[in-house]
C-alpha cells in the first residue's frame, strides 16, 4: 500500500510540475542575457554540418565559447533539429529537467524523514517558489544543474540500502560539471561533508562510488581537455580565470552587493514560504543527529556561506539552496500538520500582510496594467492567503493545503501571462528592430547601435551581430559603409550625407553609406 501511495505520488507531482513549467512557455522573448547567448550557441550548434565536431568546440557569433560547457547547448539544438527554432523549443529541455526535480526532491525526502509527509511537504514547497519555476522556465542552466544534485542525492541515500546506487554518484557529478562547471566543486563538497557528518564511511570506501567517479567523471575531464588541447591558454583564461575564479576575488561586469545580498533576495521571493524557514531550520538542529537535519544544516550553510563570500553576485547564484529550503520547510510544516504547534499571532499577521499587498496589486494592475490575468491572480493570492489566515487564527491545520493551491494557481496564472520575465521591461522589445535588420540585412552580418549596451537577444533574433558603440565611432563606421542602428538622438548628432535609410522601428532607424 504504501509504495502505491508513493507511486501515485510521484505520478501526480510530475504531472502538476510539468503543467507549471511547460504552460505558456514560449508566449514571451527570449531574455538578455543568458537565454539570448545560449539560444545563439544552440543554433549555431543545429547549423553546423554533420561532422564539423561544432558540438564539441562551440561558437557564440562565429567566435569561440569557452563560459560554459555545451550539455545544455547540445539539448536545445536536439529540439530545434525536431521542433525548430523558437522560444518553447528553447526553453524545454529547461524546463523539462527542473520540473523532473520536483518529484525527485519527494524521492530524496523519502529516504531522508523516512516518512512520505514531510517528503511531499518539502516538494510542495519547492514546487511553488516563484524563483525555482521562473528560472526553471528560462533558458538557462540553473534548474537542470539543481536536478542533477537532486538525483546525486538520490543516489547517495539509496546506496545506504543497495551499494550499486553510489555508481550514480560519479555520472550526476558529471553532468554537473558538463552543465555549469565548475559549480559541482560547492556542490560536491556538500555531498561530501554530508556524508562524513552522517558517519557513512562504508559508502566513501565503496568500489561503486570509486569506480562511479572514475566513468562519470571522465567525460568532464575529456570535454576539458579537448578544450585546453584546442584553444590553450585562452580556453584557461576565459573559463577558470573570468568564469571562475575571478568572481571569487571581484566583481565581474560590475555585479556586487553586499554580504547579506542573498538573504535580500530569500527574502524578496520566498514569501510564504519563508515564514516556515526559522521554524524549520531550528527542527533541523535540534535533530541534528539525523540524516535530514545533518544534510539541511551542512547545505544551507555551506551554499550561502559559499555564495556570500563570492564578490560577484548574481541572483540565480542562490538556486541550489532552495532544496534545502524546501526540505527544512517540509518538517516544520509537517510538524504543524501532525502537532498543531505554531505561532498563531505572527502568522496570522504575516499572511494578512500578503493579502493586503495582493489587494494592492489588484489595484495597481487595474490602474496601470490592464492584463487582465494579473488582475486575476491578485485576486486569487489575496483570497488565498484571507482563507489561510483565518484557517490559522482558528488553529486549523488546512491553512497548509490552502496555501499550497493558492500558490500554484498564483504561479499558473503568473506564467500564463506576458509578465513572467520582467526583465523584458528594462529596454526596448527586441523582435521588431530583429525584423526591420532580417529584413534588409544579410544573416551574419555586423551592425552597430547607439543603444547603450550589446543584446544577446537581438543577436539571436537578427540573426547578425549587433554592437553597441559610441556616436563618434558610429560616424566612422557609416564612412565605411557600415549597417547602423540608431535611435532618434544619435540620429540627429550623425551626419548622415550620403547615407541611405532602410527603414524605421521602435523608436530606431537602420541606415547605410548610399
């Protein structure tokens, strides 16, 4: 009975996550700048002829890309091959594996609590957090790295009971590294810590876990070292020296904060299922002899101690904390469900708190924004966290499952509208400038802009290579009859004798030496 529970289960999370992940996935732009560069990679992949080995050695605009290894470039432009090239095409080996952690993270916390309550508790949670579905979604390279900790995870507590599960250890370290590289260093100590705090000594001298590092690594190491053999100092430079470890030691591109900039951003998305974090986190303390506590005490604190220290910050950094997030979350709300112990006042508050600013939304959605799903969903979060108030002013456990459905239909709704990614918001919509260059311009060929910053995104939707330059260098270039992308003040600074202009779009004109 109980493994057809578990099975059922597992059955429904990976319906309802690949619901929250796969709905509307391709109904907004590709993003700057991640999605921009990796879907200009994967395409640059889908094009090569068969035997060019563009697989192993990729490119970004015709050069050579070192950032990062090509797994994830390698999946997207398998689904171009089948779908073509477009946004949901882009995002769906994404949002595929994020959403496979889900049920994965159920899995892990099975074998964890020993007990499938807080397991279903902890993937519920991570289910519903607003970064982990939103950066899941994009095309980026957080969410599947996550996913194959979770299965490293996975592995690693199955082997307690069957040996032959640590050869697993080795290949989810490995897809690791040909994901995002050198990220599986954090992540493998904590794997490690884990399991000497844990005092599984057998398992670090086991053959399978040796003879797992020794195959499911080589293939890291082999990608690497055709790397270094290809492109020598300069594979180095770019992907130890820039991508690594100089965001140890500065910040790169100017992206700093202060120490604490992770904790700001917990606490900016996590709500509410923030509230539950203190709770949980002392539960794990307090049962810090168990395997849950010793693995949700070890990877909160190593991860953000981790991340904190580094100089460069960027807001995906804090992904892989969220499971253990998700995990403490799960025992102090499985606690709540079975002992009835919470803090009644503080957070009835809280979720009062919440559905006032719903309301708030509501308003301002009205009034500013007419899209009429976000008008919705505020109605939705505000009624969802009234209900749950009252539920906890009345000492009702289901305020839990309130909370639960409330988020999902918040986050279903926020993903079915064209304000999932905000950031598209902070400069001009690429895809008609895109099509005013495809229109008169040549694929591959180079354009400068006045707009103050290269877009990967308007690079892949162009199909050329758009460069920001300045006013100066802009009247050299046309002299050299050269493509020029201008908006109206630069516009009016160029002399544009001689020039002709190909036509207008969102507020920039594209124009050449006649």
């Amino acid at each position: 009975m109980r493994l057809f529970r578990q099975k059922e289960c597992l059955f429904s999370l990976l319906v309802i996550s690949l619901v929250l992940w796969l709905i509307f996935l391709g109904n907004s732009p590709l993003r700057d700048w991640d999605e921009g560069t990796v879907a200009q990679i994967a395409r640059e992949i889908w094009r090569a002829p068969l035997g060019s080995m563009h697989w192993l050695y990729p490119t970004l605009g015709g050069e050579p890309y070192y950032n990062k290894p090509p797994l994830m470039h390698l999946l997207i432009a398998w689904t171009y091959s089948i779908k073509g090239v477009n946004e949901w095409t882009t995002r769906l080996p994404g949002a595929v594996l994020t959403a496979l952690g889900v049920p994965l993270l159920y899995l892990v916390g099975c074998l964890l609590f020993n007990e499938s309550l807080p397991a279903l508790f902890a993937a519920l949670v991570y289910l519903t957090m607003l970064p982990v579905v939103r950066h899941g979604r994009l095309a980026m390279l957080d969410g599947t790295t996550i996913t194959f900790f979770l299965l490293l995870l996975f592995c690693l507590l199955k082997a307690r009971q069957n040996p032959r599960y640590a050869v697993g250890v080795g290949f989810c370290l490995g897809l690791i590294a040909l994901t995002k590289g050198m990220i599986v260093l954090p992540l493998g100590v904590i794997a490690c810590l884990f399991l000497i705090a844990d005092r599984q000594f057998a398992l670090l001298k086991s053959p399978y876990l040796l003879v797992g590092m020794l195959l499911g690594i080589a293939p890291a190491i082999a990608w690497f070292t055709a790397q270094w053999q290809h492109a020598g100092e300069n594979f180095l430079q770019v992907n130890f020296q820039v991508q690594t470890f100089n965001r140890l030691t500065q910040s790169v591109e100017g992206h700093s904060g202060p120490l604490w900039y992770y904790l700001i951003e917990l606490i900016k998305y996590s709500f509410p299922w923030l509230l539950f974090f203190p709770g949980g986190f002392y539960l794990a303390w307090k049962k810090r002899h168990t395997s849950w506590g010793i693995l949700i005490i070890i990877g909160t604190i190593v991860y953000l101690v981790s991340i904190s220290l580094m100089r460069t910050k960027l807001p995906w950094y804090v992904m892989p904390v969220y499971p253990f997030l998700a995990l403490a979350i799960g025992a102090k709300l499985s606690e709540i469900w079975q002992y009835g112990h919470f803090k009644v006042r503080s957070l009835t508050i809280f979720l009062a708190i919440i559905a006032i600013a719903g309301l708030g939304g509501c308003v301002y959605f009205i009034i500013a924004n007419k899209e009429p799903v976000l008008i919705v969903l505020s109605i939705v979060l505000t009624i969802s966290m009234t209900i749950a108030a009252w539920l906890v002013k009345q000492r009702d456990r289901n305020f839990i499952p309130v909370l639960f459905s409330g988020m999902y239909l918040v986050l279903a709704m926020l993903m079915s509208s064209q304000s999932w990614i905000w950031e598209l918001n902070e400069a001009f919509p690429v895809k008609p400038v895109a099509e005013l260059i495809r229109t008169n311009v040549s694929p591959g060929t180079q354009i400068y802009t006045s707009f103050a910053y290269n877009r990967p995104s308007l690079d892949f939707y162009s199909d050329c290579k758009v460069t920001a330059a300045t006013v100066p260098v802009l009247q050299k270039m046309l002299s050299n009859k050269s493509y020029l992308l201008l908006d109206n003040e630069a516009l009016q600074q160029i002399n544009l004798t001689s020039s002709k202009i190909l036509g207008a779009a969102n507020g920039f004109t594209l124009i050449i030496k006649n």
